[in-house]
C-alpha cells in the first residue's frame, strides 16, 4: 500500500488534488481512499488530504502517520505538519 499526505491552507487545493489524484488512480484500476482533514473551513486554515491507493481493497479508514510520500502546497506548513518518521519523498512548493 502507498500512502499521501497533501497539506496546504484552505482555499489552496490541497483536499481537490487528493480528489484529483484519487480520481486518476481509480481509472488506473487501483483501489483508492482518500480522506481529507480540516478543521474550521475557512480559507488560510491549516488542511490536510490523505489518500492511500494499492492493487487490493483497502480498508484502512485512518489517518495517515508514516506515509511514503508528504506534498506541502505552502510553504509555511511544513511546520505545522511535522512528519513524525523519515519520508521517501517530499514536494514542497516554494514562494513567488
């Protein structure tokens, strides 16, 4: 199985691109979960998407501690979302 966290503000896209990408993995023919995660929505809050795909049914409804790769939208979240373990990969986007 192959885990995602995408974290970004509210308004950024960080909960459409974990639909997005869920969406392009399902008409890959793999079987997708994706779960996102915000508190107040309002837009600058901190949101997370998390989405976990692999060749067989899932069913692990959680959220997502060791995943395999981390893809921070702001540049001010990698903060906020402190990755507890060592990632294989992890995309930050840089300011204008």
């Amino acid at each position: 199985m192959y885990e995602i966290r995408i974290h970004g503000r509210g308004g950024q896209g960080a909960v459409l691109a974990g639909g997005i990408l869920a969406t392009a993995l399902v008409l890959e023919g793999k079987f997708v979960v994706a779960v996102p995660s915000f508190g107040f929505e309002r837009r600058g809050a901190p949101v997370a998407s998390y989405l976990r795909f692999d060749e067989r049914e899932i069913r692990q409804m959680t959220n997502i501690y060791h995943p395999d790769c981390v893809l921070c939208i702001d540049p001010t979240v990698p903060r906020a979302a402190n990755p507890a373990t060592p990632v294989r990969w992890c995309v930050r986007t840089r300011p204008a």
